[in-house]
C-alpha cells in the first residue's frame, strides 16, 4: 500500500499547496480520499487525472471537496479530446442530500452511496467508517488493504471511540488543527497533545499529523505531540509518501 499526501492544510491553501487529498494505490488502482481546494493542480504531479479509479469523501465542507467540481469537469474535457472514460465513481454519504446529489455529473462521474454502518469495498481496499465530532456530518475511515492498515481521522474534535477504530494501524493520519492547551470540542478539531496521546493509546505504528492551522510555528505540533508518543511521527507536506509492501 501507498499514500501520498496531496494535500493536508485546513480551511484554505496555500500558495501552491492544497486542502486535505490524499492518494491510496495498491495494485494498480487509485483511491482519492477528500477533493479539497487544489488537490486536482497537486495530484496531476503523481498520476493523470484519467487514472483515478474511485473518489471517497469523509465530509462536505469545502476544504474536503472544493475539487470535486473540477474534477468533473476534468472529466468532461478528456471525453471530448478523445479519451473513452467510465463514469468516475465518487462515494459520499446522504446525510447532505443536496450535496450528495452533487456527486452524479452527466456520465462522467457517478455518486455512490456508503452507509457509515457497514464497510465497503472499492477495488483492493476495505474501508470501514466512524462518525467523527464535528458541526456537520462526518466519517474517520480505516482503510484496509495486503494486510496494511491505515486510520485517516478526517475533522474531528477528541472522542475515545478514536482509539479502537484505530488499533494497531500502520499509519494514522491524524488531523492536528491546534496546539497544545486550544480547545477543540466546540469547533471539532483535535490538538498535537490529543493527537500524540490517541497514537500512543491505539498503539499505531507512525502517526502523521495533517489538517494544519494557518497559524503558529507548525513544527511545535509535532514537539507537542511527541511528548505523549514515542513511534514515529511526521508533519504533513505535499508529495510525502508512505509506503508498505
């Protein structure tokens, strides 16, 4: 299994980066997890938009699917240059109806309904859901694939059910919007100590930290988080790459 971060910063981008995108691939298949504002211009530096196999969104804010939109249109306009594509299957849940319903684009991409309470398969990956704490509807995924386990926490403010969930994964993306001391219940975003301790208790095997505030030395998160986990940790940046066989 391979992850690549392409984009990891909350809210907004910034200048030549991009909201929360991150690239699964195993055995020749590509599973987009969140379309944030310019992972499309950042993921065309690792595969072309026509290889993407399936798109899965944890949420419908805009940080997490800005993109959608235009990827669609990506999708029309490799169609009328020659390109035979199948429709692109885009999985989100129909808590948002209106913005579900946004997901089908003509036949060029298709929305695709999970239910959080049952896992899905989409090509050689399992993906298993858990609610997050946040104001609107939102789903962590464990994403299961060749015996590798990977735990994307998507927007969430600290709950336990988070050490469970993700029980000895390999990887744990963990979103870290703020500092140590902030308080994250009320707005739904976890802190570097809450990060370090749910990695520590769930004893996972590398805890990257993503979802990054606009503010601050971000490299304080990672010191703050270490002083609760010992495992490796790393701050995400465009292009990284985590990759088990």
């Amino acid at each position: 299994m391979k992850v690549t971060v392409v984009g990891y910063w909350g809210g907004f981008p910034k200048v030549k980066e991009a909201t929360s995108g991150y690239l699964f691939q195993e055995d020749g298949y590509n599973l987009l997890v969140d379309c944030g504002s310019g992972v499309l211009s950042q993921l065309q530096s690792y595969i072309e938009i026509e290889q993407i196999d399936a798109v899965i969104l944890s949420h419908y804010h805009h940080d997490h699917i800005a993109d959608i939109g235009p990827l669609q249109f990506a999708r029309l306009v490799k169609s009328h240059t020659g390109e035979s594509l199948p429709a692109l299957p885009i999985y989100g849940h129909r808590f948002n109806e209106e913005e579900f319903q946004r997901l089908t684009y003509k036949d060029y991409t298709q929305g695709e309904e999970y239910n959080p309470a049952l896992p899905i398969q989409t090509g050689p990956f399992k993906v298993t859901f858990l609610q997050t704490k946040h104001p609107v509807p939102c789903y962590a995924m464990a994403i299961e694939g060749n015996n590798r386990k990977v735990v994307y926490t998507a927007d969430s403010a600290y709950q336990k059910s988070f050490i469970s969930f993700s029980h000895g994964a390999d990887l744990l993306l963990c979103e870290c919007n703020l500092y140590k001391g902030m308080d994250g219940a009320k707005i739904g975003h976890m802190t570097s100590a809450e990060a370090g301790k749910l990695a520590s208790e769930s004893q996972v095997r590398k805890l990257i930290l993503t979802h990054l505030p606009h503010f601050g030395e971000t490299r304080q998160l990672v010191t703050e988080a270490r002083e609760y986990y010992n495992g490796d940790i790393e701050l995400a940046s465009s292009g990284l790459i985590w990759e088990k066989d």
